[in-house]
C-alpha cells in the first residue's frame, strides 16, 4: 500500500473540509471537547469525524492519553498538508468574493413585448443571491428592434425571439425552442385544406421588426406568395385580440393558440407549424464586463441548461 502519509491531501476524494477543521482543531486543543467548541459540534461527532478521516487516509492520526489526544508520526507529517489544504480553501472562498463583489451596477435587458415564460423570477433570485448589487431593469420590445438596441449600447442585453445561427457581432444564447401555429378566427366554419388556400385569407401581421413576422413571411414563400398588407398588431396579444374579432388569421405561440382555442376565440389550423428560439443575447464581451456577465449567468442558472449551439464569441 502507498504511504498514505505522502500522498497530497486534495488527491482524497472522500475526504471533506470540515473533517481537516476537525483534525486541525484536535492538534491545536489536544482535547476533545475543546475541539468541539472550537467546530461548533459535539465531542461525539469530533470522535466520528477523525475516525472517519483517519479510515479515509489509511492511518492512525492521534494516540488517545490519559492527558488528552497526541499526534502520531503520522498526523505531524499530515497536519501541515491539512493547514495548507484548508488555507487553499479558504483562500478560493475569498477570490470568489473578491469575483462576487465586482458584479455591480444597473442592468438594463430588453424582453420580448409578451413575455413568454422567461423565467424572472428566477433570474432575480439568483441575483440576489450572488450579485446583490447589481440592479436589473426591464424593457419591453419587439424582438428586431430590441437586437438593434443592444448593438447601439441602449440596452446591455436582451431576451429575444430569433431563428438565427449566430449573430456576428453579438453573442447569442440559445435557451429554448418555441414552435409557432396558425389560430384562425372562430367563426372560420371552413378551414382551409392548404397553405396555399390559407395564405389566401384575410391575414392578421405584425411589423417588420417583430420576430413573428419572420415565421409569417417564410410561410407565405412557401407557396411564392409575398405577405398582403392588411390588419397589423404590435404585439401577441393584440394578433389574439384580432383573431378572436374575426379580422383574420394570425401567428401565435403554440401554448398561446391552445389558449385562445380553449377560451373559444381561435382556431388552431393544424396544416402547419413553424419554430424559433427563445435566446438571450448580449454584447460579445460581456464577460467583461461584471454586471452583464453575472446576468447572463443568472439566465444560464435559471433554464437550468449550458450554452446551447448558436451561442458565438467572436
């Protein structure tokens, strides 16, 4: 068996911080119950605790005397590599710090103009958590518009609707697919059998700079029809709104269609279905910038989910 007494503490896996606290605090006390004092536990556990570590590491760290607790041979070789340890510890505890406390200043991010579920809440949570003084502000938009408000610096980053590979200037957080249906008026007691009759419709469409628009054009391409001018809405709710008037047939979240169909103000037209991608996206060097990385990494945190691909540095 390799002397365990050589071997580097860190290189045990099983080992754990507050078992080198305890082994520290027994050397130092000689005692016990001293110890246990000095680790804010009880002599029981202190006892369980150097058992366990000294099963771990393969060594006998202390001869138990009737004038209290001496190190062995052993435990004088492993008590500096145990300082160090921990001192390394603590040490990587306070950078971390030093990092948390750098993270500061106001925020401000774009969201789409009907939030999907974007998950604020937990965004702030983790804020708060980690970066409590950095101060997030929210502004609502279309999602074109709010990518060119990012490039001029009016925003610092921003949730957005995008179908995009990658945008070069800018870095693109992939966070989760949405899938896009088409909700026709209520009172459509024909729908239509084809895309190409459908595009023939009476059309509810959204400005240039809405990330739906995208969806409707591609739609109306696939049958080499350019999109008709009619009936515009600024924003989903309002396409609902419309729908539901009879005004025409919209784009919608798939989740939102289903709604509007429960409430009997839509119909969901199964013929077709189109797809974006929730991102966030920021200014490509926001890791260098503290408060617009401690956000980003709070998106990260709150969908629970690494970069997906699209995401771009240049």
């Amino acid at each position: 068996m390799r002397d365990a007494a050589r071997a580097p503490l860190a290189q045990n896996r099983g080992m754990e911080i507050y078992q080198l606290k305890t082994f520290i605090a027994v050397a130092a006390e000689g005692n016990l119950t001293r110890a246990a004092e000095r680790v804010f536990t009880s002599p029981p556990a202190v006892s369980a605790q150097l058992k366990s570590l000294e099963d771990e590491l393969g060594v006998r760290l202390f001869d138990r005397t009737p004038r209290g607790m001496a190190l062995t041979a052993a435990g004088r070789r492993l008590l500096a590599e145990a300082q160090r340890t921990l001192a390394a510890a603590q040490a990587m505890q306070t950078a971390a710090a030093q990092i948390r406390g750098q993270a500061r200043g106001v925020v401000r991010m774009g969201t789409v103009s009907d939030p999907i579920s974007l998950r604020l809440g937990e965004v702030f949570v983790h804020l708060a958590e980690r970066h409590p003084q950095v101060a997030l502000q929210l502004q609502q938009g279309l999602s074109v518009r709010t990518v060119q408000a990012v490039r001029r610096g009016e925003l610092d980053c921003a949730y957005v609707l995008d179908e995009h590979e990658q945008l070069d200037d800018l870095e693109l957080l992939r966070l989760a697919p949405i899938e896009i249906a088409v909700v026709l008026p209520p009172a459509a007691a024909d729908p239509p059998a084809t895309i190409d009759e459908l595009t023939r419709r009476p059309w509810v469409t959204t400005p240039s700079d809405c990330g739906l628009r995208l969806q409707l054009e591609a739609l109306f391409r696939s049958v080499g029809r350019e999109l008709p001018q009619g009936s515009m809405a600024d924003s989903e709710a309002a396409v609902g709104g419309m729908v539901a008037s009879g005004l025409g047939a919209g784009l919608m979240r798939h989740d939102q269609a289903l709604e509007l169909e429960r409430r009997g103000q839509g119909i969901v037209w199964p013929g077709w279905r189109g797809q974006t991608w929730l991102c966030w996206v920021g200014p490509a060097a926001a890791p260098e910038v503290a408060a617009v990385s401690a956000v980003r990494d709070a998106v990260v945190q709150a969908w629970a989910a690494a970069p997906q691909p699209g995401l771009r540095r240049p």
